[in-house]
C-alpha cells in the first residue's frame, strides 16, 4: 500500500483543464521533501513530467504544471489533448519509512 | 544517446536464482545513482533499492531487504538487481533508474525486464 494517495482516475473533454491530487503525510510532502510526477503509456517505462514540485524537464510542454501545499501536491493538465491518456504517478521520500515512495496510480481518461 | 539498457525478458521456476541487468550509455555512469523499481501486473510503482556506482553502496526499501540484492560493475558501467530464490509474487516488470545524488527524482529510465516466476 503507498502512503502518497491517488484519485484512481480522472477525465475531461479535449481542451478542458484536469488536476490530479496526491495526499501524503508529515513524515513525507508534509516534511518537506520534494514531489515529482511521471506519465507512464501502456507498455512503457515511466517519463519524468514535472520534478522539484513545479519544473518541468526539457521538451515537456507548458500545458503541464504542478503545485505543492503542506501534506498534498497537485499536478494539472491543461488543453487537455487525446495522447495525454496514460497512467500518472507522484513520487516523493518518506523519512519514517527511508524509502522512496508513489502514489497510487492515476488514469487520465480524454472523453 | 543518453540511455539505460536493461536485460531480456526471463521466465523463472520458484526458488531459482536471477540477475537481471542495467546498463548505462552516454553518459558518465559512475556520476549518478541507479534505483530499481517494481511494477507488478497492473499495478503501480514501488521503490526497491538504489546504488551510488561509485563505491557500490546501497540502500533499501525496509520491504524489499533481504529478498533482493543490488550492486554493480562500474567497469562495464551495469547495475545488477539479483533474487537468490524467486517466489511467484516476484513476477513484475523491473525498471532502472538513475538521479543525481541530492536530487530526489528519476530522470531517465530504462525499458524495463519482465520476470516471470511461474511452477
């Protein structure tokens, strides 16, 4: 079980504006360790989208951004377009467990 | 082209041993960190362990100790993630990772190796 929450799915028509939420705790987001959010297609390896809470890696578009306050982080994708339909995940560090953590995955329906 | 190669696809009985392998190209491979991540069948992403190439040294998932070993050959710039005795619940897809030490994010992946542990 991961301590970083997910919603299990999100949708909206081409053009429109989804955000992902990712809920963690204090000894993770809330002690200020960094989020960081990946697309990952069926049958591929994850992608890096957004590191640091808000940057975005080279050659990832500005529809692209995300945010973070106190124990929860937000990514959000605008002008939503048909090939942004994939899996996303946030990732972050948990000081009590020591270890890296994801949140539980997120698919971005295109209606 | 900067890029992490991973090894083949292998099926596995329970209880055999597998070494599966990471390789980096393009880049200086002993400059960043490699982690290993599972992902079971349709299901999300977990962390196992990373390794500094440098001076091998590792650090693991609390959840994953024991089970799994990794290291590496700075040599031939590969990290290995390693079972002594698989189990069933191992099979998965496992992907290398590497970042920069004092960054905390995975910047470039590899394509992944199914393991299949089937009787």
């Amino acid at each position: 079980q991961s301590v970083l929450t997910q919603p299990p799915s999100v949708s909206g028509a081409p053009g429109q504006r989804v955000t992902i939420s990712c809920t963690g705790s204090s000894s993770n987001i809330g002690a200020g360790y960094d989020v960081h959010w990946y697309r990952q297609f069926p049958g591929t390896a994850p992608q890096l989208l957004i590191y640091d809470n808000t940057n975005r890696p080279s050659g990832v578009p500005d529809r692209f951004s995300g945010s973070k306050f106190g124990t929860s982080a937000s990514l959000t994708i605008s002008g939503l377009q048909a090939d942004d339909e994939a899996d996303y995940y946030c990732q972050s560090y948990d000081s009590g467990l020591g270890s890296y953590v994801f949140g539980t995955e997120t698919k971005v329906t295109v209606l | 082209e900067v890029q992490l190669v991973q090894s083949g696809a292998e099926v596995k009985k329970p209880g055999e041993s597998l070494r599966i392998s990471c390789r980096g190209s393009g880049y200086s491979f002993t400059t960043y960190w490699i982690s290993w991540v599972r992902q079971m069948p349709g299901k999300g992403l977990e962390w196992l362990g990373r390794i500094d190439p440098s001076d091998s040294y590792t650090n693991y998932n609390p959840s994953f100790r024991g089970h799994v070993t990794v290291s590496t050959d700075k040599s031939i710039s590969t990290a290995y993630l390693q079972w002594s005795s698989l189990k069933a619940s191992d099979t998965a897809t496992y992907y290398c990772a590497r970042y920069f030490p004092g960054t905390w994010h995975f910047d470039l992946w590899g394509r992944g190796t199914l393991v299949t542990v089937s009787s």
